[in-house]
C-alpha cells in the first residue's frame, strides 16, 4: 500500500490576500496598542532587554511593529521533526505547505476496543495507543493523546515519552507539566539518541507548552517553553482562544487573537534561544453558546485553522494545527463526518503539522482505540485528496486511448496494472463487497470492523523499540520510569 504524507497543499485559501494583510496589521497594533502580558520574569527581562516597552505594574509588554518582524525573524521556517529509522522512513519536513496528519493530546478518557463508555486513561493507555499508530500507516506521528491518571504530575512527562519511544519509531511530540520533567525527558532521549549534540542534529521528540488566551504568557508555561527552547527541542506554543468566551464571536476576531497569542509565545522562545526550531500553533475553536462549553467538531474550528494555515505560510513559520476531532460521544456517522470535514479542510489548505486527526471524541476529552482505526482510514483518504490529480503525458495515457480506440477497455492494459496501486487509495477498513460478500463475513459495520483491527494488533506481541541495554539505563537512571512500559 502506497503512504501518502508530505505532500503540498494549499488548494483550499479561505482567506484572500487582502484579508491576510488586514489580519496581520490589525495584530501589529494589538502588539503596539494593547500589548501582551507576561507574568513569566525571565522572559519579561528578555522582552525588555529586546526593546519593548514594559508597564512594571501590569506586566504588559507591548512591542512596535518592526520589533515584532525582527524578533520572528531569527525562527526556522522549515523544522524537521526526525522518526528513529536510518532511511529516515518517519521523518517529518514540518515547513511551507507539506502536510502531516496525526494523533493529539491530552484526553482524560479512554474507550476501549468495542465500548461506548469512557474511562480514566493510564499510563498503559499511553503505551498501547503508540502500539496503534506504529500500525496504523496513514498515521504520521504520535502525539501523546492521554493523560495518565495514575500518576502524579512529577512523574507524567518522563513516563509519557518513556512509554512511546519504547513503542514506536514515529516522531513523538507531547505537552509538558514540569522543568523538571522535561530536563529528564531530554536526559533519556539524548541517551537514546547517542548523545545531546546528536539529539539537536535529528530530534525525534518534540514539545508542547500553551499561552493563556488572550494575550497571557504565565510563569508555569513559560518556563516550560523556553527550557525547551534553550535544549533545541522543538516547541510549539499553541493558542487556544474560543469564540464567543475567550475570543470575539466572529471568526476574523478570533484569528487575531490567536495570531497574536502565537507569535508572542514564539518571540519568547527566540528571546530564549534565537533559531530555535518553534511552530506557529492554532488551535482555535467555537462554543456552545447555549452553556459555553468547547466544541471540537465544529465546521468553523475547519475554517479557522485553514486560515491559521495561510498565516503560516505568510510568516514564513512551521505551523501546528488542528482538525479531525469529534463531539460526539461514540463511533457513528457523526464521528466519521465531522473529523473528515475539518481534517479535509485544513489538509488542503497545506497545514504541517495537523494534531487531533486521529483518535478524538467527547469534546476532545475522550481518546477512542476503534476511532484511531477509524481516522487512519480518512485520513489515507484525505492525503489522496491531497496529492491531487497528477497531469502528464503518460497520465493522460492518449497512447493507450489509441490501441484501445472507440468501444474497447482498458481492464487488461499494461498501463493500468502499472498505475493501479499507486493512482488509486485502497482502503484498509471501507467495505467494498456486495450486499452477498458482506453477510457472508458477518454483517459488520464499520465500528465493528474497527475493532477488530484494534484487537489483532494489541493483542499481538508487544515489541520493544529501544534496546534491551537502553531499557536497562532507563530503568536503573530515571527513578520516576514504571518499569512495565520498558519490558
């Protein structure tokens, strides 16, 4: 089966050029004009020593607009996020408009294999969903989507990457909690990779640390993010504003407040470490205004990270964003169209990184096994969508129109055979048999089959990526690891 990933997008621009500039000048002023507080102390000096002006009592940093270009100029416009195979098979060139589509983070809920009904994720959950996207080819990456409830925060970020960078070979981003976590993060990943240097040439893990929407840059993520930064590990800093609660209602509104929640995380982590690889990050979305809960599936969720997609490409920066999610609780058609439409809009407008495309139901708060079957399936589909209609003179085939001539068919042409596995997506999970065919197997309908799928592949041996030695050190150097998810 062919794996499509990286491939160009950009066919879908739900903003016009007009509308670009208009969104980018109007968040210079809101950099000038109200300006962007940062509760964070360290990074309040460098936006000072920078040039900024600081109100000392508020905390408010506001920046010229000048400033603000010279600042993003020194971030990366292409960042790759490396996968830990020699050929580089897993590689991500996260950058212009190539397009990546993976997992998210972090849900509090698993549904297990079959089930309805959520539990608490554990850390065993972290564990068997990187087992699942190493076999799940149209998967791109592993974002860490669970939380484990049974551990303490002091011991979540080192146990989280622990348990995937045992279990798969793609590249693994994941938020953070603590410093300290993600000092002990990069301890073993520099071990894995060789060394720290060796980390910073080929980074086969990446972070996450969010800003508070609007305009808030606080200690606790603060710290996070430049820590990361200072090591030069990847970093996004993600906003996350809601229309109608932490952002206007409108969507134009909330594309200021994101773009300006980004950009400010992103001159904080150039501040820290000038050409540190870090992403432009939307991960914008609607309320329900009958209670102001977030919504996840929502269209206009689409919409604003396509356009999120463009203000990328403008600034010339990495972009992380997101689509693929899902409101309701269970998988049913509602699933299956809402994560496709806001995955297909936001794949065709040539987003990079695209996290929460697999996996997500319930608000995001529920990570789903038989739903990651689900989404590899859509988003095989979409990544068709995506490398689009290829034009040639072999494609065209008027050779081959020619022997055949009027009346005749091309079953038995040698052109076909040779384009048949690669000019078309074959699905790994749709039913394509006859009404006959389907009964005979049993009548299942796509959850169903989902789950299936889910079970051949836990239910399998589990396979240890890294070295038993490797394991070893881990176990014996990182006091806070689980020993099981090393064995």
């Amino acid at each position: 089966m062919k794996t499509r990933k990286g491939l160009s997008g950009g066919q879908y621009t739900p903003l016009t050029t007009e509308d670009i500039d208009k969104i980018h000048l109007t968040s210079l002023r809101v950099f000038d004009e109200i300006g962007v507080q940062v509760n964070y102390p360290e990074a309040l000096d460098a936006f000072a020593a920078a040039g900024a002006d600081i109100d000392q009592k508020t905390n408010i940093v506001r920046l010229k607009p000048h400033l603000v270009e010279k600042l993003l100029a020194t971030a990366p416009s292409k960042v790759t996020l490396h996968g830990r195979q020699e050929e580089g098979e897993h590689d991500l060139e996260i950058g212009g408009n190539k397009v990546y589509m993976g997992t998210g983070g972090t849900a509090l809920n698993v549904q297990d294999p079959g089930s309805q009904e959520a539990r608490r994720s554990e850390l065993r959950d972290v564990m068997n969903m990187a087992r699942m996207v190493e076999n799940l080819d149209n998967i791109h990456f592993y974002m860490l989507n669970v939380y484990p409830g049974d551990l303490p925060v002091e011991d979540i970020d080192v146990n989280r990457f622990g348990a995937a960078l045992n279990r798969t070979r793609k590249h693994v981003m994941g938020g953070v909690y603590t410093v300290e976590g993600v000092r002990q993060v990069i301890r073993m990943a520099a071990k894995i990779a060789g060394s720290a240097e060796k980390l910073k040439e080929k980074p086969f893990i990446s972070m996450v640390a969010c800003p508070i929407s609007p305009f808030k840059l606080d200690k606790s993520y603060g710290e996070l993010a430049v820590e990361a930064a200072r090591n030069s590990i990847p970093v996004v800093v993600p906003a996350e504003p809601l229309c109608g609660a932490t952002a206007p209602i409108t969507l134009a509104g909330n594309m200021v407040i994101q773009n300006v929640d980004t950009l400010a995380g992103i001159i904080m982590t150039q501040l820290a470490k000038p050409g540190c690889p870090a992403f432009y990050g939307c991960i914008s979305s609607i309320t329900d205004l009958r209670d102001m809960k977030y919504l996840a599936g929502a269209v206009e969720m689409g919409l604003m990270n396509a356009g999120a997609a463009q203000m990328a490409q403008f600034y010339t920066l990495p972009f992380y964003a997101t689509a693929g999610m899902s409101d309701s609780k269970c998988i049913d058609a509602q699933a299956g169209y809402e994560s496709a439409i806001t995955s297909t809009m936001v794949a065709l407008a040539g987003a990079n990184f695209i996290h929460d495309a697999a996996g997500f139901i319930e608000f995001c708060m529920t990570a789903s096994f038989d739903k990651l079957v689900v989404d590899n399936e859509i988003i095989g589909m979409i990544m068709r969508a995506v490398e689009g209609i290829e034009v040639n003179d072999t494609t065209l085939a008027l050779e081959e129109i020619r022997k055949v001539g009027p009346g005749g068919h091309f079953v038995s042409s040698r052109h076909t055979r040779k384009y048949m596995r690669s000019e078309q997506y074959a699905p790994q999970l749709s039913d394509r048999n006859t009404r006959e065919q389907w009964a005979a197997q049993g009548s299942r309908d796509t959850g169903e089959r989902a789950t299936a799928r889910v079970k051949e592949i836990l239910e399998a041996k589990a396979e240890n990526v890294l070295e038993e030695e490797m394991r070893a050190w881990i176990k014996e150097q990182i006091p806070a690891i689980r020993p099981f998810i090393m064995e």
